[in-house]
C-alpha cells in the first residue's frame, strides 16, 4: 500500500532547522552572548575558568517588602525593585515589593562596594559587612554578564539591561578603530536608568545625586538629560577634589583643605571598628600618609595621599561622610529631602579595585583597604537611613570578588604569535589592522595556543557572533529616555525566535499531515488493530 513519505519529510527537515538555529543561537556562553555588543565588543575575549558567583544585595526599609523574599533574583532586577517602591512602571512585576502609591517612601540609597563580594567577605573575615548581611535581608544576584568591568555591572544595575541592550562594554573600548571612553561625549548608555525614570515620573524637583572615584560610574547612575537638581559628583585626581557639573557649592569638596584641618578624632567614626578588634588607623600630618593597622596582630601599613591611588581611597571615604552630614544640616538639601517629591541617591565605591590593580589582591595594602571600608560601611548605611528614617528604602550591593588574569601571559602569546593587539582593554582583544577573516584565523589559533590548564582562561572568538563593523552606530541614538532603542543584537535574536518559530510551526504541520495520511487499517497509536465497519445499509 502506498505510504505518504512527504509530510514525514517536511518533519525531519522541520526538526533540523530547529536544532541547527538552537545550535547558533546556543554556540557561545550566555554571559559573553549577554555582555557583547556589535561594534564595540572585541575579536578575542578570555574568561577565568572559575568565575565567582558572589553578588549579593542588601535590603534596607523593611516596611516597603512583604511576603517572602527569595534567595535569588536578575541582577537586571534592582532596578525594578527600586521602580516599583515608588510605583512607576516597568513591566516587570516583582512579588515581595509594596507597591502602595500612597505610602511611597521618600528617599532611596543605593551603595555598591566594587572588588568585594560575599566569598570576599568570609575568606578576609570582614565582620562588618558580615554581620550586616546577617541583620538584613540578603539576595543573590544572578544572570550577570562577561566582562564583568565594574562600569558595566553599574550600567545593568542602573539601567536594568544587558551590556548586549544598554552598550556599556567596559570602562573603554574601540570603535571603529578609535579608542573610545564610556560616559565621554554621547556615549552614554541606550537605555534609561533609575534616575531617567524618577525624573520624568516626579519632574525635575526629583534630587538625583550620584557619587563616585570614578567620573564613569558618577554619571552611570545620573539622569541622561541633567535637571537642576541632578548633582553626579566624581573626584578629580589633580585637584584632589569632589566637584559636581551642576557647580553646586555645597556639594564641591577638597581633600588638601580637608586634611590640613582635620584631626583623628574628625574621623574616628569611621574606624571605631577597627579599634574594637585591636587595630587602628591614624594620619601623619609631617608625612600626609595614613597608617593603617587592621588588627592587633597585622603589620602597619601605609597610604601616602600624594598618590593618586592611595588618594582615592580615602577621598572617597571622607566625601560620602561629608555627603550625608551636608544632607543631614543643610536647610535647602534637607528641605528636598523631606518633601513629597521622591529622592535618590547611588553611591558606587570604585577606589578598593584600584588599590588591588595597582598593589595586587593578595598584598598587605588590598587587604588593609578591605578593613578600613569594612569598618565604614555600617556607619554610612545606618546615617543614609536616618535622613528619612521614618520613609526611606535602600540597596547595598557587594558587586563581586575581582576577577583578575595573568596579563603576562597574554602579552607573551601575542607576541609569540606576532598579532598586534593592546592588552589595556582586556579581557578583551582587538584585531583591528586585520581582515575579518584573518581575525578569525588569529583569534583560533590564539585559542589554540592558550593552553586552558597552565593559564586558567577560556578564549572565546566573537566573529562567531555577528559582527556590525559595516553599521554605524552613530545612527542608533538615543532620541530621549523614555525611547526604545532596538539594537543590532535585538534584531539578530528576533530574527533567530522568527525562523525557530516558522521551523516548529512547519513540524507541526507536517505531523498533522503525516498523522492524517496514514491508513487505519495500520497499528497506530490513535486507531485500534480491527477495521472500522461501515455502516450497513438498509
């Protein structure tokens, strides 16, 4: 009997497609597909063979969350967290928040405290931040993207997007060819962020203050478009001071006039702490260095603030004390705060990674850092919560042990194989003197070289993923906050889900037709061994 071979056919190929779209849509490692963005992202991109799984937020204002909070969420998820406290809309809904619009709280802190993350914490025995994640509800934060640059975590914090979607890729890049700088001229992130959308829910009247080491990070929490009251404040190496672009006086800031006033007793709150556990921290004027001894039994070690690096780090420290003491006793700040119009602060401590890139987060200096910001968390989350102590909520991030890397051996491979590649924007690579195809020829045989077991990294060629090099991404612009920006990757995904979805539609057609095809009189699944009786005429 004849048998419908078709429709069989139409199945299998149908089956096919879908495995081979599955097969490239699924061929790179989610986090690099999540973090890689057409035009900006390297060639060559390397990634540690053991990667910490340590990102961990903190949760202040209790009365803001019911229910039970889970274990885990999106690091794409604090931003609508924070967005529906104060009941603006984002689409995505978050179970355990209040989302009572007429009890919105006032104020919002967030802190995010870079080069340190709960692994950190236990292995260095900071018991500060430890008993801090003991005292208040503690999430981890999952689905976080590679590289895994401080900048571009602050990004898809803020902005509640991948690097793939919001374009920050790290703290620099190439483009085109050209070294380029996040957060210098219009290369701001795509998307809107937490303080875009209190801006444009509550006006301009919204206080949006942003505070970091770092310019970048300063204005990757502030508003695309600065208000009046939107106050990014960064620290100037040269002038070893805080500044804002809004030229607010009461927020500038300088260490040199700080430090010639200062006595040990203006900063004791700071290292209380530290003094518990029999350790101490003390500043030589004669020397403008600070010593810092983290317990009874650590040796002395020493920070001079003539050094930029050094610098940072307490500069950063003694602006946020200032920050919150000028907030606390300034009648215009104060009068802001304590309106009805929502307020938000971010501040992003960057200074702990520079001071482990430049001595090593193994050396005696990493580790005295670490227990001197140990011993001022808790003093500046408990005085943020008492600026509105009676309506406020607030995130405190610990964004992750460093991911660090052997440059050396990096630097040896390429010149070994002579490419010509700058490793200052690792982890990634760029090939730009080179042909695509010949970029895909150097970056296999880098990978071939870079043995995984001697240098404990995994080498990855973006040319698998789509490349825009022919695409200016001058054209994608970002025509106000509140747009959409749909990105090259957005597209090549829908295009990916359009033919999936065609490929199993197909299949199922195709089985219909098969199933309906087949003659009864056949074992099937849906008809019985014995042929159906016609009805008997009478």
């Amino acid at each position: 009997k004849k048998r419908t071979r078709l429709p069989i056919m139409l199945a299998a190929l149908g089956l096919g497609l879908l495995g081979l779209a599955s097969a490239n849509l699924y061929g790179t490692p989610a986090e690099i597909q999540n973090g890689y963005f057409p035009g900006r992202s390297g060639d060559v991109i390397f990634m540690p063979g053991n990667m910490p799984e340590d990102t961990y937020m903190l949760l202040f204002g209790s009365s803001n969350f019911n229910g039970e909070i889970p274990k885990s969420v999106s690091i794409y998820s604090v931003k609508d967290i924070v967005s529906q406290v104060f009941g603006m809309t984002t689409g995505r809904d978050v179970s355990f928040v209040e989302d009572d619009i007429f009890n919105r709280p006032k104020l919002n802190f967030l802190v995010s405290l870079h080069g340190v993350g709960m692994d950190t914490v236990r292995e260095h025995n900071l018991q500060n931040l430890y008993a801090l994640s003991g005292n208040h509800p503690k999430i981890a934060l999952e689905d976080i993207s590679y590289p895994r640059t401080p900048l571009s975590l602050s990004v898809s914090v803020a902005t509640g997007e991948m690097p793939s979607t919001h374009g920050i890729v790290g703290e620099a890049w190439q483009e085109q060819g050209q070294h380029t700088e996040a957060f210098k001229g219009s290369n701001h992130a795509y998307v809107a962020n937490i303080a875009d959308l209190m801006t444009q829910y509550f006006g301009n009247e919204s206080l949006a203050i942003s505070v970091s080491s770092s310019e970048a990070e300063a204005f990757a929490f502030a508003p695309h478009h600065l208000t009046e009251n939107s106050f990014p404040c960064f620290y100037e190496q040269k002038s070893k001071s805080f500044s804002s672009t809004n030229k607010n006086s009461e927020l500038n800031w300088s260490l040199d006039a700080t430090m010639k006033h200062v006595g040990n007793s203006d900063v004791d709150e700071l290292w209380s702490r530290i003094r518990y556990s029999g350790g101490d921290v003390f500043f030589a004027k004669q020397s403008n260095s600070f010593t810092v001894r983290s317990s009874s039994s650590a040796s002395p070690v020493h920070f001079k603030l003539e050094d930029p690096v050094d610098s940072s780090l307490f500069a950063e420290l003694f602006y946020v004390k200032y920050l919150i003491k000028k907030l606390a006793t300034s009648t215009k700040l104060q009068k802001q705060i304590s309106d009805n119009v929502p307020d938000t602060i971010s501040i992003s401590f960057r200074s702990l990674r520079g001071i482990g890139e430049k001595y090593g987060y193994e050396s005696k200096q990493y580790l005295a850092a670490l227990h001197v910001v140990d011993s001022a968390m808790p003093f500046f989350c408990k005085k943020l919560s008492e600026l509105a102590p009676q309506s406020f909520v607030g995130e405190f991030i610990l964004m992750g042990s460093p991911v660090s890397m052997d440059v050396s051996k990096i630097s040896q491979q390429i010149q070994h194989l002579s490419l010509s590649s700058d490793t200052k924007y690792l982890p990634s690579l760029y090939f730009n003197d080179l042909k695509m195809t010949d970029r895909a020829h150097a970056c296999q045989t880098l990978r071939m070289s870079m043995d995984v077991e001697s240098s404990g990294l995994k080498t990855f060629c973006l040319h698998d993923l789509e490349r825009a090099d022919d695409v200016s991404l001058a054209s994608v612009k970002i025509l106000s906050t509140d747009t959409t920006v749909v990105t090259i990757e957005q597209l090549k995904k829908f295009q990916i889900v359009l033919w999936v979805s065609l490929a199993g539609a197909f299949s199922l057609l195709a089985g219909i037709i098969a199933f309906g095809c087949m003659e009864y009189e056949r074992d099937t699944l849906l008809f019985s061994k014995r042929r159906i009786k016609e009805p008997s005429r009478s």
